[in-house]
C-alpha cells in the first residue's frame, strides 16, 4: 500500500493523475444484492429473538378485528372486504407500524453508524430490512385470511394472490414505515407515524367503504394498502375481473418503487448528519 | 498551540483546521436552551502508518465529533481530512472503504448472533460469502469467542458484546481501523485479546489504529502517540512518555482521611489549600522534595490518626492534562 507523495500537499497539484490515486488503498464495495441478501438474513435470523411475539399480536389483532367485524356484516362484498382489510392489517401492522419503530430507534441509537461505515449501497440496507419485515408478515396474513374465510363462508380457491399481495403492499407499506423511521426528528414520533398509519389501513381497509362520507372515502384512496385489499377481495367473486386486480397490484407497486426510493433517499440523509 | 508541522511521507491520517460548530438551540417551553458549541476547534493531526494513535479527554472533549468526521459520518464546516491520500470531506463514502469503524453502539447488532454479525459485517465490507465466512471464523477463534458464537449480542455480558462488535470491525481487513472505546467493560482476558490483535494486524500488516479512550492507564500502555483533547482543540501531541517529561518534576500525592481531614494541624491546612477535593480524598502534586515533606506531616503526630490511606506516584497522563489546563477536573479513568 502506498502512501501520498510528498509532492501532493494540501492546495498543491497533484503530482499523480486523479485516476491513478482513485483506487489507492481502498477496499472493495459491497455489491447490491449480496449485500442486500446479507441484510435480508440477518434481519431475518432478528425474528427469532425479538420479533415471534409481536408477529402473535399482529395475528391476534386481526383476527380479533374479523371476528367483532361478524357481528355487523353478514356475507356479500361486504365480508370480503372484512376479510381482505384484516388479512392486509397484518402486513401494516409489521411492515409499517413495527419497521417505522426499527428504523426510529436506530436512528436514534446511533446504530445507523454501523451501516454508514460499510461500503454497502444505501437500497440494499433499506429493501434488506423492508423485504425481511415483508417476510414476517406471511404466515399472520395467511392465517387471518382463512380463518376470516371461515367465519364469513367465504372460498379460498384464491388464496394464492396473497403471495403477490403480501409483496407488493408490502415493499409500499414498508417503504412508508422506512421513511417514516429515519425521518422522524425523535423515535417517539416514529412510532406515532407508524401507529397513526396502522390506525388508518384499519380504519379505512377494514370497515366497508360504502358507508363512508365522501372524505374519507378520498382518504382510502390514498393508502397504497387500501389497492392490496381490494385486489384481494375481488378474487372472491365467483368470476373475478382479473385486470382490475391485476391493476390494483399495479398502484401496489408504483407506490411500492415510490416508497423504497423515498426510504433510500432517507436512509442517506440519516446516515450522514 | 504548536506551530503546523510539515506533512511526513508516512501520515495514513492528516487532519488540517478541522472546526465543527453545533448551533444554538432555542430553549422551548420546559427546557432551557444551550449556546453555540464549538465541538471540533481547528483540529490538526497526523497518523503515522503503522502507529497506535489515542485521542484522550474527558467525555464532551470533542473526541466523537472528530472521529464522525473522520469517518466521513459528519460533514466538517471547514478544514481536511485526508486518508491515505482520499479527500474524505469531498469523498466521505470513501472512508467506509478505507477504515472499519468500532463504534459505541451496537443496536444495529444487538439481536444477531455473534456468528451472524461478524459474518453479515464482513459481507456488507464487500467480502464474499465463502470469504466472509472463513474471516468469521479466524477472527470468532482468535477473539476466543467462538464458544459463544452462537449466542445474540444482547443476550452477553457488556464486555462479551463489546468484544464481538470488535471482532465484526476485523472481519474484512482495513488498512486503518478507528475504535471508539473499544475495552469498555471487558475483562482483563478479552482487553489482552484485542490489544493482541491489534498488534498482530499491525506488525503482519502494517495496520494503523486510531483509538478513542478517556482511560489513562490504558492509553499509557498501548498508545504509540496520543493527542490530548480539550474542549474541541488538540492541547498537546506526543508519546505518552514525551508528554509525561512536562510534568516529570511533580509528584502525585494521594491522601484519604478516615472520617475528616484534621484542619487543626497548621501543615494540614497549608496542603489543605493545593489539593483537589473529592470526598475524603486530597488530590497534590507537588515538587518531590515539598511531597517528601508532607508526608513526613501526614505520617506523623496528630495527622496520622486522621489518614486512612495515601499513595505517592510519577505523574500519569491524568497529570499531564491537568497541567496543560485541561478543563475536567473529574474526566479521566483510572483504571
């Protein structure tokens, strides 16, 4: 490893061409989607220590939601959105809620620093954690949905759009929780971001939207979790309109893009202060 | 202050007028506001290759905001910061790829195991899997961690921990390794575990290190230089033996009182006057000779019925900085 030569003092010429210079004792990065899998991973292996009893609460919460929900609807569209709102409560409620909490805490800890002196692409550290807190989400979402099949006498022949459901109101979902943590002034405020976005997917993806007034029903519009539940309780029809889900799962993802890039960007900001 | 010296050839590290200034914060409703705080004040430096380099000061010296600026973690308001010839203030993401950082946090690791951390650190350093891997394991088994290899951080003791945080800054080696306070409750045993590895790295390698500490003895015995901090400025450069020849004509004397000091005795009361106060403890330094003669005093008669304990010693770095006027009467560890 070589050093400066003398001649390159400070406000001097440097006596070496800049290319020359550029890779002088530095290590290599670290690719994207190594990292981003080493990130995944370690988040993951986080589950087992930490995460199992808020992934029973988010169950519980949901299901608990679709059995109160029974006393009000009996069956037809109305169920279905039950069902699909509180089977998408538990992506929210992980990804948005619990990630938003991770980010905020971090953040705050001074254990941002850890990343921000590895040479690891700010997108792989952010869909690393946002992917992992997607994958949590899975099995509390599949056992609302068929528990809240039923108990509203709903088919389950449709289960299987879950798996592009969870992913893709997850990555929005995520994103927003993300940004929200390493935005956030202080960790309390993250945590009350995230609450308030869980309060509003249950409020709005649960409850049946024709009841609501018009404002509201604009405000349902908003949330990128409101497109996951609908393409979720379309499927139940006996012939669904396939493009209308496939195009709400379209809106999951423009936001989803949207919402990662914002995280990235709030990643970056965080990190270096 | 010293006049700038001229760059040496073998400087890994060179820091030139380094000043970070924290705006004033506006007291709100409950809570006072505080004034502008200058946390870096033109800070000047040099790390020599291969050299095992302190920033010692008491906590709130300024030795965190210069090591995040070093680090390319804070943006200085004005001055340089060149590692091995990167302009780190124009380039701060070249600095994860020129140092490892041991940090006082570890909340990003705290839930892994410490297997899982050392490997995903060396991963994110830009290692490959396999590599990572075999550079876990050397590191697990030279640290003497991997018995507990299995474990989660936050599931260890606080020097168990700290340990395995230093063994994820080795994984994926770095000509430079900055570690803030990187013995912080360990052991005797896991303390000579990593001086050890430091020195292996730098006699195979040629590993530079820039340690953070605010303990004294420590800094004695490992340090090559050290650069003392107060209050944002570098008050004194030198080896901790070069530092301790400005003070080598004191004497440190500790006295310790049983219950109260007997202020009766007129000799006890003239010391009374130099010492520095802490509970039944007098700290004194004092010219060798005036040392001899108070504890001929506090040995002796009256006095000596009053004194629990006292101890003579050469100056130590803890002197040093008293007598360069460091601010902190109470910053430094002993132990």
């Amino acid at each position: 490893m070589s050093v400066v030569p003398a001649q390159v003092l400070p406000g001097g010429v440097p006596a070496v061409p800049e290319t020359a210079r550029d890779t002088d004792g530095l290590g290599p990065p670290a690719r994207l989607w190594p990292s981003l899998a080493a990130v995944y991973r370690a988040q993951l292996s986080r589950a087992r220590v930490a995460r199992i009893p808020l992934l029973f609460v988010a169950t519980f919460q949901s299901v608990g939601i679709a059995v109160m929900m029974r006393g009000v609807v009996d069956s037809g569209t109305e169920a279905q959105s039950v069902v699909a709102g509180s089977a998408v409560l538990v992506v929210a409620y992980v990804a948005l809620n619990l990630l938003s909490q991770y980010f905020g805490q971090l953040r705050a800890s001074g254990g941002l620093d850890h990343y921000a002196t590895l040479p690891v692409p700010p997108a792989a550290v952010v869909l690393g954690a946002a992917a992992a807190y997607a994958s949590f989400t899975v099995p509390g979402t599949l056992v609302t949905a068929v528990f809240g099949c039923a108990l509203f006498g709903l088919p389950l022949s449709n289960l299987w759009i879950l798996l592009l459901v969870i992913p893709l109101a997850g990555a929005a979902l995520s994103g927003l929780g993300a940004a929200c943590g390493l935005l956030a002034p202080r960790p309390e405020l993250a945590t009350l971001l995230g609450q308030l976005g869980m309060s509003a997917a249950l409020l709005l993806g649960v409850l049946p939207a024709d009841r609501m007034p018009e404002i509201i029903r604009l405000a349902r519009d908003l949330l990128p979790s409101t497109y996951g539940v609908e393409a979720y309780a379309r499927t139940f029809d006996g012939r669904p309109d396939w493009a209308v889900v496939l195009a709400d799962l379209g809106v999951c993802a423009g936001v989803g893009v949207v919402s990662l890039a914002v995280a990235t960007w709030a990643y970056r900001r965080a990190a270096v202060r | 202050m010293r006049a700038v010296q001229a760059p040496r050839e073998d400087e890994v590290v060179r820091v030139r007028g380094l000043t970070k200034t924290y705006p004033a914060v506006k007291g709100r409703r409950g809570t006072p506001g505080t004034p502008e705080v200058r946390a870096t004040d033109g800070v000047e430096l040099g790390v020599r290759r291969g050299e095992v380099f302190g920033l010692l000061g008491p906590n709130g010296a300024g030795k965190s905001t210069l090591v995040r600026q070093l680090t390319g973690l804070m943006r200085p308001d004005a001055g340089s910061v060149e590692i091995l010839g990167h302009d780190i203030v124009r380039h701060p993401e070249r600095a994860a790829r020129l140092l490892a950082y041991l940090g006082q946090e570890s909340s990003a690791l705290d839930e892994l195991t410490v297997s899982l951390a050392a490997e995903t650190t060396g991963v994110l350093r830009g290692l490959d899997v396999r590599r990572a891997r075999a550079e876990r394991d050397a590191v697990l088994e030279e640290l003497g961690l991997a018995p507990i290899a299995g474990r989660a951080l936050k599931k260890l003791s606080g020097g168990q921990r700290r340990l395995a945080c230093f063994a994820a800054a080795l994984v994926g080696e770095r000509p430079l390794l900055v570690l803030d306070e990187p013995t912080t409750g360990m052991d005797p045993v896991a303390r000579r575990a990593v001086w050890a590895a430091v020195d292996r790295r730098r006699a195979e390698r040629g590993t530079t290190v820039l340690l953070v500490t605010h303990n004294v003895i420590e800094a004695e015995t490992v340090l090559d230089r050290v650069a003392v901090i107060d209050r944002g400025r570098v008050i004194a450069c030198d080896s901790p033996a070069g530092l301790k020849e400005q003070v080598s004509g004191e004497v440190r004397v500790e006295l310790v009182w049983r219950e109260r000091a007997p202020l009766e005795v007129p000799e006890v009361a003239a010391l009374h006057e130099r010492a520095a106060e802490s509970g039944r403890r007098w700290t004194l330094r004092l010219a060798p000779e005036e040392a001899r003669a108070a504890v001929a005093t506090v040995t002796g008669g009256a006095a000596f019925a009053a004194l629990d304990d006292f101890t003579l010693a050469t100056p130590s770095l803890e002197d040093v900085y008293l007598a360069l006027g460091g601010a902190a009467r109470q910053g430094l560890v002993k132990a």
